[in-house]
C-alpha cells in the first residue's frame, strides 16, 4: 500500500513537467512546420531538389519587396524561435530548434552581412540552373519541360532586379565570376539544355521552350555584357569578410566558436603533418626523389578514356565491400549508386560527383555516381593530363568520399532515419561536407588498398603508399583551403598570395590553383571540409573514451548519422554524456 502510495505521488509530482513539456513541443513542430513552408516558396528550386513537386516551375522572386520580406520573415522567426525554453522540452525537439536556429541565422547572416543580392552578381548569374529538371525523372518529361519554360520565361526579369539590386561599386572577384558565370549560362541554354530536351513530342510546347529559352539565353548575355560594361570598371568594393564577422560566421552557422588566428594556427600545424605523411609516403616508393616528383608519377597509372567508367564501378564496388567485411558502418540499403559519365550539361564544373535524390523523392529515386571523361576532340596532351586526375589512387578515394562511405551512405542514413523534417531539410556544411572528407582517412587507415599477407611483397607495400599519398593530396587541398580562407578575410591575403599557396602547398597548376583562390572569395566557408573532419576525429577519440571496451567503428558511425546533418557541436551534445566535453569542438 505505502509502495502504491509513493508511486502516485511521484506521478503526480512528474506529470507538471510532462504536461509543460509536451505543448512546447507542439509549438515548435507549428513554428517549424510554418518556417518550412515559407522557406520553400522563397527557394523554390531547392524544394524541388528536396522532393517537394509542388513548387516545380517556381523561381526566387529577386524584386526589392520580395528581398525585403524575406528578410523580416527571417527576423521574426529569429525572435521566435528564441522563446523556446530548451529544458521544457523532449530532447530531441530541443535539439531540431537549434538546427532550425542556426539555419535561421546562416540565412540572415547571407542577406544582412554579406548582402547577396546587394553585393554579388552571382547570386543573379546562377539563378536559372534548372538541371534539376533534366537529371531527375521525377516527372514525364513534357511536364518538366513546361516547368523550364515557366522558369525561363522569367529570366527578362530576373536580369532587370539585378540591375536594380545590385550596388554601384563591386567585389571584382565576384564579377569576373558572375560574367562567366552569366555567359557559361548562357551557352548551357542554347546547346545542352536544348539537346536535354530533343526528346519532346509536343510541337506547341517544344515552340514555347524555344521562345522562353532565347529570351533566357539573351538575358544572360546581356548581364554579362553589363557588367563588363558598367560594373567591372569600377569594381573596388571590399569583399573580405574581417575577423569579427568571419568568427560570427563560423559561430552561428557552425555553433563553432573560435577566434581566426587560433583556427589558422590549427590549420597550419594540420597543414605541416599532412605533407610530413606524405613526404613519407613517397619515400616508401622513391627515396631518391622528391615527393611531388613521385606523385606525379603515381599519377600515370590510370584508366584509358574507355575504360574510365567501368573501372571506377569496379574499385566502387571492392571499396563497399570492404567496408561491409570491416564492418565500419551499416550500410542501410543493398541499393548501389549507378556509376556514369557526367552529363554534358554539367561537365563544365564538375571532376566527380555524387547526385542523390531529396529525402523526400518519391519517384526519381536512383543515386548517380558521376565521373567526368575526356572528349574524343581534345588533343592526347589534354586527354593524358585529364586522365593523371583519374589516377587509381586518387579515384578510389574519391569515391570514398562521394559513395563509401561517403556522401551516398550519409544519405541513405538520412533516409532511413526517424529525423525530423527540420533535421532532412537543413543541414551543416561542416558535417556533411566533413563526414565525407573523414571517411577518406577512415577508410585508408583501416587498411584499404594495404597489404592483407604478414609478408606483404615489395610492390604491396609501395601500393599501400601511393593510397596514402592520394589520401594526403586530397587532405592538403582541403588544409590549403582552410588556410586561405582565414588569411583572405581576416589577414589581408591576395588572391595571387592564395594561387601561389595552393601551387606550393597542395602542388596544384597556375589554372586550377588560382579557381581555388577564386572560390574563397565568396565561399569562406570552404574551410569546412577541414573543420568538419577535425570534429569528427575529435568526437570520435571523445566518444572511445567515453565507451571503453564497448566501442567499435561501426557504433561511432552509426550513432553519428541517425540525427540527420546537425552542427557537430550538437551531436557531441548528443553522443557525449560529460556535458563539460560539449565545448570541446578541436
């Protein structure tokens, strides 16, 4: 009788808290349901890549109202979103706020700091990539073809806004690369969307595309032309984003707290162990020469312009199995990534490619492993040097990266997972990014492409090498990314300083070394792919120590994407039970 006695009074003294709880957890699904709803109709074709059809055809509305609205819907969720008391909620819930929190405050960091409609034509230059709609066969084709016209039929406008928009005085960097963005654009129109299309019956609707697509492809060039004209002249605006607002950046789109210097200063001693690893690397299969020396020729053995393909499927396939025979991380489907030759309509930009279905795709479901192959009309020099990229080695970790267990097996994780729909929407560069970055090092430091016998021949051992040394290149690109981006915005670093350290620290040419420069202009954020993996490893050591003797790989990996793409500091909140280890994000 006592006993029953003193269970009624503990229920009773819980179920304030439970009742507190579960209103403040229907509010927020409310809130977060109506945020998702004006988030994708304020980025349309993004809700089509996610899966929503609903929005097919619809574009970005760039007016100045429009602008202007979305910036005060983004405020007003900021206040709201603040009201939330974290500890009257299911954990999990608490958890999809700060997700949502910190999309939140990525998006008004982009309209408010960095004005992207004010200050990078860009933003205007790549508005009318509708691939989406030609990759994806989520629809017959017809009606995907009407959505592209509607889409295009748009662009006259679109090219008026940013006309109006934009500031009188510009980022250089940004506007050389708008200018070629606009007129890349602008012959993607006229040629590879065209022959994308070539398949359409109906002869009204193939006339509309027709009008809408020349409209669309003479808007482009024209707002290349202005530019060039009007803009690039006197383009001397400021575009680094200094240390208080590079660490604000990194801090309400990472939940990564730390001052520049201290990041860079990690960077550069990251930077310093990756070439020692790889220096050694290449001692193991030439002593006598210099590392890059040795690299380069490592790089000859690759696959001819027709076997590319097929053996890139085949390494695809070695490099899932032995993941499933390490067990290193549950693999949620026996579906695999198709393996295909980029399409023409995005070799422009693309080396390697991993293009997944939204999480919310119901039809076009298929997962695409691209690889970018040489035309029959380059010359051998060109088709050689192309092929060096494609050596076996670096290959075979790049599909790490994009497949397994990479990008692809993230993705069927998300899947699979019982997240939210916050959690599948919106997600941390640094750990999706970071995830597929670490998986590279985790694979190779499991004994991919080592020798298996306890007397491993000479040539064994020299392969092992040259997997480690593909490795190591792919981490210094990265490192070198991380280094340029702190010194860009907040140590006054030039993009001919940023060429020269790419080419001398990650062994990149003049051509692709200054892209990299280029890209660190208006994506600060590509430091990422380091940071990411630097928490990752991190939480990882963390949550060993935390588990003992009932850790493995596989149990680490798995709990790590199950929440869906969440800032890395929340899945230490997560997966760590000393809170006084949350902190600890390096």
């Amino acid at each position: 009788m006592k006993f029953l006695l003193l269970l009624v009074l503990v229920l009773a003294l819980a179920s304030p808290a439970r009742a507190a709880a579960a209103p403040q957890d229907a509010d927020f699904e409310k809130v977060a349901e109506e945020y998702i709803k004006g988030w994708l109709a304020a980025h349309p074709i993004q809700a089509t890549s996610l899966g929503f059809h609903e929005y097919n055809g619809r574009i970005n509305d760039f007016t100045r109202l429009a602008i202007d609205a979305e910036l005060s819907r983004l405020r007003r969720f900021d206040e709201r979103l603040k009201r939330f008391d974290l500890t009257k909620m299911s954990p999990r819930a608490a958890i999809d706020v700060r997700i949502l929190q910190t999309a939140v405050k990525k998006d008004l960091f982009e309209l408010q700091e960095i004005g992207i409609y004010e200050n990078n034509p860009m933003t205007y230059a790549q508005a009318l990539d509708v691939s989406v709609y030609i990759k994806r066969n989520f629809s017959p084709l017809e009606d995907r073809t009407r959505s592209i016209v509607q889409i295009l039929s748009q662009a006259p406008n679109i090219m008026i806004a940013a006309k109006t928009n934009l500031a009188p005085v510009l980022p250089r960097p940004q506007v050389e690369l708008a200018i070629q963005i606009a007129r890349g654009g602008s012959d993607f129109l006229k040629r590879e969307l065209v022959e994308a299309l070539q398949g359409v019956k109906d002869e009204k609707l193939l006339a509309a595309f027709q009008l809408s697509n020349r409209r669309a492809s003479m808007a482009l060039n024209d707002f290349a032309s202005w530019l060039e004209k009007e803009r690039l002249p006197k383009a001397t605006a400021d575009w680094t984003l200094g240390a208080e607002r590079y660490r604000r950046l990194l801090a309400e789109s990472e939940l990564v707290d730390i001052a520049p210097a201290r990041l860079l200063e990690i960077g550069m001693f990251e930077l310093g162990r990756e070439q020692e690893a790889f220096a050694e690397a290449a001692k193991i299969i030439d002593p006598t020469r210099p590392a890059h020396e040795v690299f380069k020729d490592v790089k000859k053995e690759h696959p001819t312009p027709e076997s590319l393909v097929p053996d890139t499927a085949k390494n695809l396939e070695a490099i899932r199995e032995f993941v499933v025979k390490q067990d290193l991380v549950t693999i949620p489907s026996k579906v695999r990534a198709k393996v295909e030759e980029t399409p023409k309509f995005a070799r422009a930009t693309s080396f390697a490619s991993m293009d997944t279905p939204g999480p919310f795709e119901k039809k076009a479901t298929e997962a695409y492993y691209y690889v970018t192959p040489t035309e029959p009309e380059w010359p051998p020099e060109q088709q050689e040097e192309w092929l060096t990229a494609f050596n076996y080695y670096t290959t075979d970790v790049v599909s790490i990266h994009e497949a397994y267990p990479g990008h692809y097996t993230q993705f069927l994780h998300l899947n699979a997972s019982s997240a939210s729909k916050v959690a599948k929407i919106f997600g941390s560069y640094a750990f999706v990014e970071g995830w597929a970055h670490y998986t590279e090092k985790m694979v190779i430091d499991a004994g991919y492409g080592a020798p298996t016998s306890e007397s491993p021949t000479e040539e064994e051992i020299k392969r092992a090498a040259k997997y480690r040394m593909a490795q190591a290149d792919e981490a210094l690109l990265r490192l070198c990314r991380l280094v340029v981006s702190v010194r860009m915005h907040t140590q006054g670093m030039t993009i001919e300083e940023a060429t020269k350290f790419f080419m001398e620290h990650c062994h990149y040419e003049e051509k692709p070394a200054r892209s990299e420069a280029m890209r660190g202009t208006y994506d600060p954020g590509y430091l990422n792919y380091t940071l990411g993996k630097l928490q990752i490893l991190k939480l990882r050591r963390d949550y060993e120590a935390q588990e003992g003797d009932k850790f493995s790989a596989k149990k680490f990996h798995d709990e790590m994407l199950k929440h869906g793409m969440p800032p890395i500091r929340l899945l230490r909140e997560i997966m760590l039970k000393d809170k006084t280890k949350w902190g600890e994000l390096l």
